[in-house]
C-alpha cells in the first residue's frame, strides 16, 4: 500500500485564461464563477481534489494585473500570498493568445519562488496541434518549467494527464477534508458569487466589475424550502436602474439564473429575494470592502 499524498496548488495566470473553469473541472461542479469578463475572480476560492490515493487544495487565485483601485490592489495581493503556502504552481496561459506583458509579469515573479511551477497551456481545442510546439518553445526559452501540460478545461483534453502528474508531484500527507467536500468556503460565499455571475452574465459591459453582492440572510422554512435574501451592491444610481430593469425585468432575470444554480449546488428549492443598492465608490473605500467580504487582513 503505498503512502497517502496531499499538497496545496496555486493557479495563476493573466486574467480570463480558464483558471475558474479548470477549477471547476477538478470539483466536478461549479463553485468558482466564470465569465469573459477579465478578472471576475476576486478571492482565493479553494476546491479540493480527493483520489483514493491523494487529495489536492487547489486555490484559484484573481487574475493578476495593474490594480487601478484598492479592491484591485487586495486581489493582486491574494495572487500573491497564494504562491507562499503551496506546494506547486499552475501557471496557465492561453493557446489562442500570444505571450504578453503580463505573462512576462508573473514569471519573473514566479522565477524567485521555490515553489515547482508547471506551465499548464489551456484552451489546445481552440488552435491547430502544429502551433503547440511553439508556444512551449516560445516559454520554455523565458523559464525552466518543472512540466508543461496541454489541456482543454472545456472539453477536458488530456485532464486526467495534469491530475496524475501533480499527485506525483505531492509530498506525502494526510487528507485534510472529507471525501465529499469540494471547498472550503461557506456556502453563503458561493451563492453571493453565484448571483455576481448572473449579473455579468445579462448586464455585459454596462454594469463593470462594480457589483458586490452580499448574502442578508439564507433561512430553511418549514416546506424544506430554502429562503435566500441576498443585496446587490453598485457604485451608481444609473447602473441601479440597469440592474433593475423595465419593470424589474433584468432584476427578475438575474433571480431566476442564479437560482438555478443555487438550487443545484445546495439539492433544495430555493426562494431568492434580491435588492439593489448604491454605495457610492465602495471599491475605494477599505470598510466597504471589508463588510462585502474582501478583507486583506486575513493574508
């Protein structure tokens, strides 16, 4: 019988490259929110990863890049302070995007970390097999990588491969969690992320990366229903009126998304009431930040 491994696992790259998508693979369910908006990840969200003969904590960290405000400042900051408490790091890029700026950012960051750093190429369904070689030549010149690893988060291309080659990569350890949690956030958290997806979903680009939305309340009533009183924060009286809709439309629509989801992550019904409110300039402001639930004292 051999040793049973466990380890912690950063994933980092520029914002948009998949990272909440591949975490989500490794859950099987969604907990972390995806959108094409960059930087929709704003906290470390943890999933974990049990096998028979390992489990992996996995941090999905917020995309990294120039902060132009202090909510951008604390989620640079938790990229960071991830990478001092794992045991390897993902970093992953985009097959289908060139080498920029940014990715040149994190390396040299990630140059003066110990930690085994494998350069995870995502998003191989989206160009041609014949390209591969060069984008691993064009990274490879820049940073000695522990493996790189094609895959496709989507489609699940050559999963199975990154999973194995990151359990050999764990040093041996106890299993930190039980079999059948998959994060180690409250579920609060992720049904305030889950209602924060739907808004970027249906408002696009009229409604930016201004939104917070905090939990008031989740209550089970006596029909085993499970009543959600959740506030959606914005910045502006006109993105309020977005938000709302005609007649309450949009408002309407955005309950009726999440909840859907919220439902298939807690297996009940699920009644949702949500509010909107302005709070003016809240991404500046370190105590609104704070009561939203992005606090960068705890790192």
């Amino acid at each position: 019988m051999s040793e049973h491994k466990s380890g912690f696992v950063a994933i980092v790259g520029r914002p948009n490259v998949g990272k909440s998508t591949l975490l989500n693979r490794i859950v099987g369910q969604k907990i972390a929110i995806m959108s094409d908006k960059a930087q929709t990840t704003r906290n470390k969200i943890q999933g974990v990863y049990t096998a028979p003969e390992a489990q992996i904590i996995f941090i999905d960290t917020p995309g990294i890049h120039k902060p132009k405000h202090r909510l951008g400042d604390f989620m640079v900051e938790t990229a960071y302070s991830a990478l001092k408490e794992v045991d390897a790091v993902l970093f992953m890029i985009s097959a289908d995007e060139k080498r920029g700026r940014g990715d040149d950012f994190i390396m040299e960051r990630l140059k003066t970390n110990k930690t085994p750093v494998f350069l995870v190429i995502n998003k191989i369904d989206k160009v041609h097999p014949d390209d591969l070689l060069g984008i691993i030549e064009d990274y490879t010149s820049q940073m000695a990588f522990t493996e790189v690893v094609p895959i496709s988060a989507t489609e699940g291309n050559n999963f199975e491969t990154l999973m194995t080659t990151l359990i050999e990569q764990m040093p041996v350890g106890p299993q930190y969690f039980p079999d059948d949690q998959i994060t180690d956030h409250p579920e609060y958290f992720i049904v305030s992320e889950l209602v924060r997806e739907k808004v970027l979903l249906l408002t696009r680009d009229e409604v930016p990366h201004s939104v917070a939305v905090v939990v008031d309340s989740m209550k089970r009533n006596e029909n085993d229903k499970v009543h959600i009183q959740a506030t959606i924060i914005v910045e502006r009286n006109s993105q309020k009126g977005i938000i709302i809709g005609k007649g309450g439309k949009m408002l309407k629509d955005i309950g009726t998304k999440a909840r859907r989801d919220i439902e298939q992550l807690l297996g009940d019904k699920v009644f949702l009431e949500l509010w909107v409110k302005v709070q003016k300039d809240w991404r500046d402001k370190k105590t609104y930040l704070q009561d939203y639930g992005y606090r960068p004292d705890d790192y």
